[in-house]
C-alpha cells in the first residue's frame, strides 16, 4: 500500500474526540495520513486548555459538534474560515412570552411590565368601547307606555269626577305643578346626589352586577335618572346584562342632554305608585281625593314610601298578591318609612326641624275606592262632555285623540242636580213602575231629562237611563220620542214673530202681507175633527188627496177658543190650523231659532203636514230644555253646552265662548212666557208648581200615548223630563215605541202625570236656597185674528181669562181683514178667512185621517208622519179646577 495513503495515527485530543476533529485543520484535497507515534504540532492541531474547558459536558459537545459541522459546511471551498453564523443567546422578541432568558415556571410568569401593559391596554380598550358606544347610542322617545294617561272630568266646581278615557290612570303635570316637598321628598329617600351626579352610580351599577352574578336581585343601583330611563325611555323592565349596558348610556346621555328639574318630574310622573296610580297626580288623586299641587309635606314623604314597592306599603294591604303584605304589616311599613324620609329631610336641609314637627301623625290615605268608573250617570255625562269637546274645539283635536288620554276636561255639570234629577226619577221609576208585577205594560220603560241654565246655556244635569253600563242609549240625548204638544210654544212665538198670511194676497202676487197674532185677542175654532185648510181658505190635502181632520184628545170639542186657553187645556185644532195660516216653514224656523237641531225637526218636504205643530218631530231632551231656556233668557239663544274648558299638558286647549243670539223679541219670548204661566197655574201643568216660585211650561203627550212630555222654566232653570216605551232589545231598524195604556198602573199616561211629578221633585231640591225670582209683565202685542171658523170674538164659556191680556193691538201689527165678519152669500154657514165651522164631521173621519202623528206604527222610533186611525195620545190634566182635559190625534198628529 502506498505509504501516503495510510491514516494517521489516532493521537489523544483535548475535549474528547469530537472536539479533536473539530480543532484538527482541513486541508482542501486528500489528505495524507500522518506516520503512528508523530506528534502533532502544537500551534496547529491542539487547542488552548482554557478553550478545551469550555465544552466541558457531553451536550455541550454535542452542541459544539453540531455547530462545528455547519461552520465546516460553511467553510468549505471558496469560504473563508470563519464565515459562518454564531450560535450565541436569541434577540428578545417585542411581546416576551414566554420569557426567553427564564427557565420553569419563571418562564411562564409574565413581567410587570407586560402585566402592566395589559391592563393599561385592557382598560383603554373599554374606555375606547365605552366612548363608541356613547357615541352612537341615541336617546329613545318616551315609550308609549309612559305617555299613556287618563282623561280627568271635573264639576262645574273643579273637583275630580272621573278619571276614563285611557288605558292607564296617568295624568302627566309639569315639575312647577309637584309640590318642593315631593321633590325633596323622593331625592332624600332616593338618590341624595341627584342634583350634581352625572346620572348614573358605578358603585351602584357594580353592586347590580354583582349581585346578579350571584343570582340575587340587582335593584339598589339605580339613581333617579335611570329609573326615569327605564320607566319612560326602555319600556323594558327585564334584569340582564345588555339591559343595564343600555340603560348605561341612556341614563348618561340622559344626564347630559335633560336639565335635571325635567329628570325629576318625568320619573315622579311614570312611577307607579299602586291602585293603578301612574304619576303623582294620579296617586294624589287616588290615595288623598286632591290634586298634586296640594299635597304637604307629610302626605308627600308617604307617596315617596309607596316607591319602595307599593305591594309592602299600601295601608291598605295586598294580600292576594303577597299573603304576607297584610294591612297590619304594610301600615307599620309604611310609617316606618315615612317617618324616616321625613327624617332624612331634615338632615339634608330638605325641611326644618319645626316644619317636620308639624306632622306629628302618620298620614293615612283614603280607604281604596271601587271604581265604579262609567257606571250610573257618569257614563253619560262622560259621552256628553266628550262630543261637546270634539264638536266644538277649533284645535281638530278628535275623539282617537282623546283616547290617549292626558286631557283635563272642566264639565258644567253639576254633582248635586245630577244626584237630585236622578233621585226624582228614581223615585217615581219605583213607587209605579213593577215590570215584574205587569209585564205587559211596564217593561221597556225609560225616562230622559236635561237641566239648563238659561243665563248661560250651561247643562247642569242629565238623567240618560238607570246606568250607562247597561243601557248605552242616553236618554237626554235624541232618542226618537216625539215631543207632542211641548212644540205648541214654537208655533205661538211664530205667530206673534212673522204673524199669520193675508188669504186675499198670497205669494202669487208677490206680496206676502202678514198680521201678528195676539195670544188673548185672537180666537180659532177648538172644534174636533177640524178639516184644516191652507191659508188662503182652500182645504188642505194630503199627497193622496185626502183631508186633514184634526182631532182633539178625548174627542172634547170646543167653540172659538184664545190661544192662551188652546195652550192651557193643550187644545189641538187651534194650533194645527194656526200654523197652516203661518206657514210651516215659518213654524220651523221658529223652532230652529229657539235652539233645536234642524236635523231633529224631520225632512223638509213641498207638502206642509198640519201635524208639524203639534210636535211630530223628536228633539232631545237637552235641546227642549235649552230652547224652553230662550223663553225664559227673554227671546235670547244660547245653544246648551256642557264643556267650560279643557287643559293639556298644562296647557288650555279649548275654552267655550259665549255666543249668544237674538231668537225673538223680548216682547215675543215673555209674551210666551207669560201663556205658558197659565199652563202651570190652571192648566194641563198644575202637577209642576213650586211652592213660592213661578213657573212656565207645557204639557206633551203623543199619538197612541207612546210618549209623554213636561218641559218647564223658572227664571234660573229649564228642565225637560220625557218617558217612553222602547223596545231597544231588539235590532236597531225593527226598535219600536209601545203604547203606555196601563203603564204605571194608570189608564194612559200623560205629560201632567209622571213627567210633571218628576220635574217638581227636581225642582223643588235643585232650586232649594236659591232666591224665588219672578218673570216680567209682558207688553201686549198682536192683533185680534180669528181662524179656523171661529166667526166671533166672543169668548167660550170654558175660557179662562188671561192674567195679563193684551187688550191693545200693536202698532206694528195690521188688523184682521174686514171679510172676517161677513161671511159670503153663497155660503151662509161659512166663512172665506175662517172656513166652515160646520164642515169635518165625524163622517169625514176613518180612513180619510191626516198623516200625522203614529196612527200608523212605523218602522222607525220618530214615526214620522204616518197617519191612521188609532186613538190619540194626550193629557189628563189632573186639574182639580177644570178636569182632565185630553188632547191627542184621532185622525192625525200627536197630542199634547
């Protein structure tokens, strides 16, 4: 073998083998084996001592052995030694964890500095959070819920009647309407830093959170922004998480944007308080029968306890909700707390100390009232006041508005009337009506009245029906009961305001030429069975060409009687034909002048029915009271209202204005007046009279006695009382008025009987301390004229002279054509103006009957104008001086 191919001898290195072939040079090339025993060389081939020591370990020189071989690598051919990296200590990273130069659990424990960073980091990043959210969190508009309030009617005197109207008894008030004490009150006991805190409590939203953590309750955190929050802004009483989050910034938002009195007085307006009472008005109301501004100091330190939960501290106990939360528990609660909220008043400055001690006495709230609500009469007044509002305000405020509640509505009725008109009626309902006892008569009975101020037209009591909560109708208001002989009035200020046609110059010469009509002076034939005739002496025929014969009730016939007599003993003829010889649209007119409803007064139609007189049509109660009223106000009209004033959110929304008219002359209105006064005092009305005072009115009775009528007045009151038979059980199309034969126990019922007795009780009561004034002497006025056949001045032997007669004729009336004396030569029993006193016999009677009254039923409660031939309704007087005088429509019209 070549002698330059051998190995060399192995020779002992320093550091063990691998670290001898580290250090031993590398020639490039082969490399030629050294001869055994040479020694190498000792600058060359060995290291220094102290370097061998440095690989000191068997993994260390595994380390360096791997280095070794990269360096080797690295320095091969065309590298220079020592181009290769250094192993060495790793450069430290920006986030050092885990840690590099810490062996361990050393290694795992983060430095101060990074747990530094983190929390400064953590933080930052909520305020950043916290910032965004606040940022785009908006405010939310009151939630409906808390807008929700009550409507509140009140009496003519300003006290509470009724709390209706909306889903929730809430009456919002503004913060100068909450009593200081209230304020001051609900501050001490509940957020004591209210005036300065930004709106929300850390230490409190904390605890909240801790709590609920745990599981428990996380109320006790909230100041008084935040329950305003969640009480009006939320709508959403839930206890989660995201809940409080958003009530957070609400709350905070809420702080920066309001002005804290506004905080204070939105949350005392949507917090409960127990009874159904939201708001402070509501509970003042609810717990005390006051309004808020009202309240001391001591009634307010209770309401402020009843924040607490007024489950705990109602006096008045809730054991059906909690069995513990019994009366005993919840008044010994209650004053507990009371008394320290008082207390913690005056520790904060909040009352003093001799203020405090003023209220000795815990102040124990009103026992719980059953709300009757709408029931009895207050529904109806309710109805009323709320259609006289919608109908009259300029505002367009509607009826859905109302329904929002919110509205103070000041009524002019008033609570002792209202209780004595129902007492009246009541007491006549009981005493005669027994529907169990004669079924066939008195069931469906009704009764209807309306009281007005005539000075005002101000409605100050109603009697709608025995509860609104069970019979809807509202009897005061238009029902379909005509008024009967109650219209005759109308009629008579007609012919004394546009008098009765000249027959010899009619509208076809373009001259209407009238005369005015003199209540005492001028006659008309009270004949039964009078065929009524045009004005201009031809006989009037209906649309089928019959004739009107006009009945009297009672078949009682009278010779030419006055106007004041036909209207005391309610004399039918005399009526019919004299508003013919006015005309009715002229009687219409009048009527619609005095106050009722157009509408009321049935269609206007070419053919003027004779019955229109006699009162076919069916004005309301309130509408018969309140135009009686332009009698008794000397010939001025108001139309009745019943609402004075209405306040929203503290703000007047509507407030009636006085807006009075002339209807007639002073001369005409007291001139009937005083006609009426005659009914009363000798007449169909006697049952009316009022001990020491005067009084007007008149008597109604209708066709087939289906309803019966007493209007009346003195000086300071006009009241109209109506009773009827309706069958409103029935659809409203097949409804229909019955006879009242039998009612009551009483053969037929009349305006003198019930009625009459009803308004006199009323009367009496409602007028009791009030001072007897009197009506005026009347002027004379009109002229003598006589129609109807009534051929002589002459009176009948049943007349009754007038208390105040008009014996000389206006000066700016015309006197009576000179052909009124003498009859033509053609006809020697009968005269051109006033017709054939002998003509109308009972042998133009039968089918031939007007078409008037509810001779023939209809289908329909007014009836209309459907004749027939049933017998007619009317009065018996019950007059012990003249007898029971009936009148009523035989053949046509209702009676009086």
């Amino acid at each position: 073998m070549s002698e330059h191919r051998r190995k060399p001898p192995q020779q002992p290195q320093g550091g063990g083998r691998a670290a001898a072939r580290r250090a031993a040079p590398q020639p490039s090339g082969r490399r030629a084996a050294p001869s055994r025993g040479a020694e190498p060389a000792a600058s060359a081939s060995v290291p220094h001592e102290e370097d061998a020591r440095t690989y000191g370990g068997r993994a260390e020189a595994r380390r360096a052995q791997r280095g070794g071989r990269r360096r080797a690598a690295e320095t091969g051919p065309g590298r220079p030694a020592g181009a290769g990296r250094s192993r060495g200590p790793s450069k430290k990273r920006l986030i050092d964890y885990p840690r590099y130069d810490k062996y361990g659990w050393r290694r795992w424990m983060p430095s101060w500095k990074l747990t530094s960073g983190l929390v400064i980091g953590f933080v930052g990043s909520l305020m950043a959070a916290g910032t965004i959210a606040y940022a785009m969190v908006g405010v939310p508009n009151p939630s409906l819920a808390s807008q929700a309030q009550n409507n509140v009617y009140y009496w003519d005197d300003n006290t509470p009647m009724v709390s209706t109207g909306g889903e929730v008894n809430r009456q919002v008030i503004g913060i100068d309407q909450i009593p200081k004490a209230m304020q001051n009150a609900v501050v001490s006991a509940e957020n004591k830093t209210f005036w300065d805190d930004s709106g929300v409590d850390p230490m409190g939203i904390a605890r909240a959170f801790v709590n609920m953590a745990k599981g428990g309750q996380t109320q006790g955190g909230s100041t008084i922004t935040q329950q305003y929050v969640k009480n009006a802004r939320l709508g959403d009483q839930s206890q989660t998480i995201s809940r409080k989050m958003k009530e957070l910034f609400i709350s905070i938002k809420v702080g920066t944007d309001m002005e804290k009195p506004d905080i204070l007085a939105g949350y005392l307006n949507t917090s409960y308080y127990g009874r159904g009472a939201y708001g402070i008005q509501a509970a003042a109301r609810t717990y005390y029968g006051i309004d808020a501004k009202n309240l001391n100091p001591s009634q307010c330190a209770f309401l402020a306890t009843l924040l607490k939960g007024a489950t705990y501290f109602d006096p008045a106990g809730a054991p059906e909700i909690d069995p513990a939360a019994t009366s005993d528990a919840n008044t010994a609660a209650a004053k507990d707390r009371w008394n320290w909220i008082l207390g913690e008043m005056v520790k904060d400055k909040h009352l003093s100390a001799a203020e405090r001690a003023k209220y000795p006495t815990f102040p124990m709230p009103d026992p719980p009232k059953k709300n009757a609500q709408l029931g009895g009469q207050t529904g109806y007044l309710v109805d009323l006041a709320k259609a006289n509002f919608v109908n009259n305000n300029t505002q367009g405020i509607t009826e859905k508005d109302l329904t929002h509640g919110g509205y103070e509505i000041h009524t002019t009725f008033n609570k002792k009337k209202v209780q004595e008109l129902t007492k009246a009626v009541t007491k006549v309902y009981d005493e005669n009506i027994d529907p169990k006892k004669r079924p066939k008569t008195d069931t469906h009975v009704e009764f209807g009245g309306a009281s007005v101020d005539p000075e005002t037209g101000k409605i100050v009591a109603i009697y709608g029906g025995q509860d609104a909560t069970k019979h809807f109708t509202d009897n005061a208001d238009q029902t379909g009961a005509q008024v009967g002989s109650t219209f005759k009035p109308f009629v008579l200020a007609a012919a004394m305001t546009d008098g009765v046609r000249d027959p010899k110059l009619g509208p076809d010469q373009g001259v209407d030429s009238r005369t005015l009509v003199s209540p005492d002076k001028s006659r008309y034939s009270g004949k039964n069975k009078l065929k009524i005739k045009n004005y201009d002496g031809s006989i009037w025929h209906n649309e089928e060409g019959k004739e009107w014969l006009q009945t009297n009730d009672g078949n009682d016939s009278f010779g030419p009687i006055s106007l004041r007599e036909a209207m005391r003993e309610s004399v039918n003829s005399p009526y019919v034909q004299l508003g013919m010889d006015i005309g009715i649209p002229q009687v219409r007119q009048s009527a619609i002048d005095a106050g009722l409803l157009k509408s009321s007064l049935g269609a206007e139609t070419k053919v003027e029915t004779p019955s229109f007189s006699i009162g076919i049509s069916d004005p309301s109660a309130i509408r018969m009271a309140g135009a009686y009223s332009t009698f008794a106000a000397h010939g001025e009209q108001r139309d009745p209202y019943s609402v004075t004033e209405v306040q929203h959110a503290g703000k007047v929304v509507y407030k009636y204005e006085d807006k009075a008219k002339r209807a007639y002359s002073t001369q005409v209105a007291d001139n009937v007046t005083d006609v009426l006064r005659t009914v009363v005092d000798k007449g169909t009305g006697t049952n009316a009279q009022l001990k020491g005072r005067q009084v007007a009115g008149k008597t109604g009775t209708t066709d087939g006695n289906k309803s019966a009528w007493f209007v009346g007045y003195t000086p300071q009151l006009s009241t109209a009382i109506s009773m009827y038979r309706l069958d409103d059980n029935a659809d409203a199309k097949d409804r229909k008025f019955l006879e009242m034969y039998g009612t009551g126990n009483q053969a037929k019922i009349h305006g003198a009987s019930f009625p009459s007795e009803i308004f006199h009780d009323y009367m009496e009561a409602a007028l009791k301390g009030e001072e007897a004034l009197t009506f005026p002497k009347p002027e004379p006025i009109g002229s003598a004229v006589f129609g109807g056949g009534a051929s002589s001045p002459k009176p009948t032997p049943t007349e009754t002279p007038s208390e105040t007669p008009s014996e000389t004729p206006s000066e700016t009336t015309q006197a009576p054509p000179s052909s009124s004396q003498a009859p033509p030569p053609s006809s020697p029993s009968c005269d051109k103006f006033f017709g054939c006193a002998d003509q109308g016999g009972a042998n133009q009677g039968g089918d031939n009957g007007g078409n008037g009254g509810e001779g023939t039923p209809t289908t329909t409660p007014p009836g209309g104008d459907q004749g027939g031939t049933d017998q007619g309704g009317g009065e018996n007087t019950g007059n012990p001086d003249g007898g029971g005088q009936d009148d009523g429509g035989f053949f046509g019209g209702p009676g009086g």
